[in-house]
C-alpha cells in the first residue's frame, strides 16, 4: 500500500509529499498521526521541495564562474569590504531599486568570487539572475547577430532581474558588439539590477569602447545611482 501511494504522489508530481509519507512510514509515525497532522506535514514538505529544486534551477542556470555563498566571505575594511556593505546588499535591495554595482580592484582581490556569492544570494532569494564573463557575452552577442536572434537574446536578458558581467574592460568593445553592450546597458537602466565586476578603474573605462558616443552613453548610465565596492589589498590566491 506504502510502494502504491508512493508511487501515485511521484505521478502527481507531488515528489516532497512522497517523500514525507515515506519518512512517517519508516517512522511508524502514519498510525499515531491525525490525517490533519499527517496532511499539513505532506503540505509543509512539499512546499519546501518545491522551494529548493527552484533555487536549485535558478543556481544552475545562472552558470556561475564560481560556487560562492556571501556566509563564506572575509569582510575586512582595510580590503574595502565591510560587514555593513555585505549585510546591505544581502538584502537585495540593490536588485529591488534596479540598481547597478560597480566591483573593482586589482586582480586576485575576490571581484569573481563576491560578485558570484551576491548572485547565489540573489537565487536564494527567487530572483532570476545570469553570470557571463565579458568573454563569454561577447561570443553571445557575435553568435545572436550571425543567427539573427539578437530580439530573442535580449528578451531573455530583460527576464532577469539581476546580470552579472565578469571581468569587464579585458576586452575592448568595438562594431556591434558595442551596440549590443550599449542595448543591455539601456534595458536595464533604472529598472532592473547589474553587476559589472573589472580590475580595470572606471576611470579608464572610457578606453574600452571604440565609440566615444557610445562610451558616453554607456558610462552616463553605469555610473549614474550606481553603488561601488573597490576591493584592495594583495592577491588573495597567494593566501590559499
């Protein structure tokens, strides 16, 4: 009868249900249970089943550089990450307010790792987010134009609420993937959240686009209400 019911729950995809009737029944707590009690626990567990595999979709469709929890960061005001920083925008209230977040310092000082733990906060929070290194977006943006896909592209961009663009300025922007950078830089502005991780100062940001209109623009909006962690200090690699 167990095996039966069971199976019947996995049918209704009702898998946090079958998995609680299980645990009560090598429990033998099914006979001592009212089917009130016995209903909100099947209830309870699926709804957090439910929960988890979501945030478990969400960590992995965001294709994370690195696995990263905000829990395991060492915030350190002399590395220009305070506690009080870390506590605000584990809130998300950045991603609410539509936000952009500027993480720069010089390579090894953890951009990677804090914008990759601020990402798997995000998901922990239901909130849809994308990881792309600078590299990797551009080959995106080259491959849509080819394919013709770009309106497709960023559509499924704009269903974000949080983009993480890694190691910025590595690259320079020239031709239509400036255009592209330029469109998703637009779409987000004011609305929904962005995270540009770069060892590059934003000052010299201007010398990575081949447009100057185009860097204008761009930097206008990326600038403009943005919140800015500097990371310091030496190479955190020489440490581990």
């Amino acid at each position: 009868m167990t095996d039966e019911t069971v199976r019947t729950l996995h049918d209704l995809k009702l898998p946090g249900m079958a998995g609680c009737w299980t645990s009560l029944e090598e429990t033998h707590q099914l006979d001592r249970i009212s089917l009130r009690e016995g209903m909100q626990l099947m209830l309870q567990h699926e709804r957090d089943t439910r929960q988890a595999n979501r945030i478990a979709r969400l960590i992995r469709n965001a294709g994370f550089r690195l696995k990263a929890t905000l829990e395991e960061l060492e915030t350190d005001t002399t590395r220009g990450l305070s506690a009080s920083d870390v506590a605000e925008l584990a809130t998300g209230s950045y991603i609410r307010d539509g936000r952009t977040l500027i993480v720069e310092g010089p390579t090894g000082t953890g951009k990677t790792f804090f914008a990759c733990a601020l990402g798997e906060r995000a998901c922990r929070q239901g909130i849809k987010t994308l990881y792309f290194t600078m590299n990797s977006l551009i080959e995106q943006l080259r491959l849509v134009h080819l394919e013709g896909r770009e309106t497709n592209f960023f559509h499924k961009l704009s269903a974000h609420d949080l983009i993480i663009i890694d190691d910025f300025g590595m690259v320079r922007l020239e031709g239509q993937i400036q255009h592209g950078f330029e469109q998703i830089v637009d779409d987000r502005y004011n609305r929904k959240a962005l995270i540009l991780a770069s060892q590059l100062p934003v000052k010299d940001w201007y010398e990575v686009f081949q447009s100057e209109l185009i860097a204008e623009a761009c930097l206008d909006r990326i600038v403009h209400k943005s919140k800015r962690i500097e990371l310091k200090g030496e190479s955190l690699r020489k440490k581990y």
